[in-house]
C-alpha cells in the first residue's frame, strides 16, 4: 500500500509542473512574426526551455535576441546536443516577438544554419506543418 502511495505522489509531482506550463500565447504575441540572422552568442541548455542567445544588427544597433527552443530532454531525444549550435555560428531565426516591447524573446522560433539545417523548430510553422516533419535530427 505505502509503495502504491508513494508512486502516486511521485505522479502527481511530474505532473503539476507540466500542468502548469505557459501557452505561446501567454508570452509571445501571434502576430508579430520575426525575422533576422545573425550569430550565435550563446546557448543555455537548461530546464525548462533552452535558449539561444542570436546577435545581429537593426537599425545600426547590436541586439541579441533570446530565442526559446524546446525542453532539453527532448531535444536530447531527438539527437540535439549542447552543441549542436556553435557559438560563432551564422544562422536565420524565425520566430514571434514577446509581447513586452522591452524584451528580446523570441518563441515558436526556428533556427536554420547556413547549410540548411534547422534547429529547435517551433511546434508549427505558419503553414501547420511540423517545424522539424522535413529534417529529423542528426543521427
């Protein structure tokens, strides 16, 4: 009995938190799509999202936008690594603004390198299609 009650509040305890996640909309305003390139500065592997920080130029200044990606074990899952982006790397970004003016986050982003891949796709791209459907992660 004390077994069958201990695995239930374990259960419960890895689903609370899940419960509790945020919508895309609660952060990220639908219709302010963006748009830009520019290097990576650095990424931060760690739960629950990761986020990789993208440099580039707007309107002659130096911004670096904080682009959310999915949670670390799963992209683990999927083949993704700590390194799978290099710091220094040139890529393009996809994503939507927050809804703060004030802040450079980026959500429902995908990353795409020079070569093509793409990265850390958001769960759909504006056609409905899975971000990631036409390029599975490095084996």
């Amino acid at each position: 009995m004390k077994r069958t009650v201990w695995a239930l509040l374990v259960a419960l305890a890895v689903a609370v938190p899940v419960a509790a996640h945020h919508s895309v909309s609660a952060e990220f305003d639908l219709n302010k799509p963006i748009k830009f390139s520019g290097v990576i500065k650095k990424v931060d592997w760690a739960n629950p999202h990761i986020y990789t920080h993208v440099e580039t130029k707007e309107g002659g200044k130096t911004i670096v936008y904080k682009v959310e990606g999915g949670p670390p074990n799963s992209l683990f899952r999927q083949g993704w690594r700590k390194d799978t982006l290099k710091i220094g790397e040139h890529v393009s970004v996809t994503g939507l603004k927050a809804k703060n003016p004030e802040s450079t986050n980026v959500g429902q982003a995908t990353i795409t390198t020079d070569d093509g891949r793409r990265i850390f796709g958001g769960a759909a791209n504006r056609d409905g299609n899975a971000a990631n459907a036409n390029n599975p992660a490095p084996q």
